[in-house]
C-alpha cells in the first residue's frame, strides 16, 4: 500500500514538472516554429534546442533583426496555393512571446510577379531583409479599404522584373482578396489587431518590420 501511494506520488510529481516546464517554454517554442517557417518556407519543423531563448536569439541575429532597434515583429505566413490565405502574428522579440495572431489574406490567388492579382512577395523572392510596417496608419477611403491602411514599405519592388508596390495591412473589406496588401478577415481580428498597433504607437514604435513566407 506504501509502496503505491510513493508510486503515485512521484508521477503527480512528475506530472507536475513536465506541465510546468511545457508552459515556461510554450512561447519559445512557437515563436522558433514561426521563425523557422520564415527562414526555412519548404522544410519541415524540427526538435528545437533545449535552450529555446538561445535559438530565439540566434534567429533574430539570422534575419538581421535587432531586438533593442525591433522588439515587435510581423510575421505573415501563408499558402498561395489557396488564394494568399495564411495567419499574420505579432512576435515580441525581446521577451519570445506572441502578442496576437489573426486570419488573414495576400492578393486573389495569383503569383508574387502578377501585379494587382499576386500576394505580397515573399522577402526570400525579392531578396530584402524585412519590409517595414508604419505603425501610424493612412485614413483612406478606397471601397476595398475603407479606414485604417498601415503602409509597407518599401514603396516599390521588383518581382522578375516586374514593379510591384503599395502595399499595406488593411481589413479586407468589399469582395474576398486584395490586389497584394495584406487584408484582415474578420472584424473583430481587424479590431485586435488595431488595437496592438495603438499600443505598439503609444509604447513610441513608428514602425515594425515584417517578414513574408509562403509554403
């Protein structure tokens, strides 16, 4: 009868420890998933160090990015292969974390060189380090935006050749899709994220970079 009560002891315990440590390294862990997908768009993921502030770390210094200079980051990831569709997040870069995550959308399922059809180019394709996010936004009221437009920069790119440009982050509004700008599905995603950018402009960011994958 002791010798059970110790056995069970020891696996709460356990228990315990693994559940513990699982929620310490959660937000490591898919901040690197997210990174890993930028830096690496066609492979799989792979077992993470187990020192997942390091290699949080060692991807920021990677892609160039300064965590004092950018301690927030924008991240899109989607799938072209169904019309640009994908999640764009937020990334605390200082702290490893996640601070939002929402539906979103690039272009109406054409190539990264198709102007007004194509999604916005990956950073890998037009071979930039990050684009850059205004954190103050636009008022416009173009049909398909109609409020809030957070401008990328750069202005203007080149996709084989061809001149792509003025993208932005805007809630996708009128018909489904977008002529490159990344659009925000949901209402209430358009407000979450909205109110983040407030915050971010209130902590005295003028803008964030943002890095573009697809798989």
């Amino acid at each position: 009868m002791k010798r059970q009560t110790k056995d069970t002891q020891f696996h709460k315990s356990l228990s315990h420890r693994i559940l513990t440590n699982f929620q310490r390294y959660y937000p490591w862990l898919l901040v690197v998933a997210i990174a890993y997908l930028f830096l690496f768009p066609s492979s799989l993921l792979v077992a993470v160090s187990s020192e997942p502030e390091t290699r949080v770390k060692t991807i920021v210094k990677e892609t160039k990015i300064n965590s004092i200079k950018y301690p927030k980051i924008l991240v899109f990831v989607a799938d072209k292969s169904n019309r640009g569709k994908g999640k764009l997040i937020a990334v605390n870069t200082k702290e490893g974390k996640i601070d939002g995550a929402w539906n979103a959308l690039s272009g109406v399922g054409g190539e990264e060189n198709q102007p007004m059809r194509g999604p916005i180019p990956s950073n890998h394709r037009i071979r930039i380090e990050r684009f850059l996010v205004q954190v103050n936004p636009l008022i416009l009221s173009n049909p398909g935006i109609d409020g809030k437009f957070y401008k990328i920069n750069p202005h203007l790119v080149k996709v084989d050749g061809v001149t792509r440009g003025d993208f932005g982050i805007h809630a996708d509004r009128n018909v489904p899709g977008t002529a490159g700008c990344i659009g925000i599905e949901s209402e209430r995603d358009w407000e979450d994220f909205k109110a983040i950018m407030d915050d971010y402009h209130d902590a005295g960011l003028t803008s964030i970079p943002l890095l573009v994958s697809y798989r």
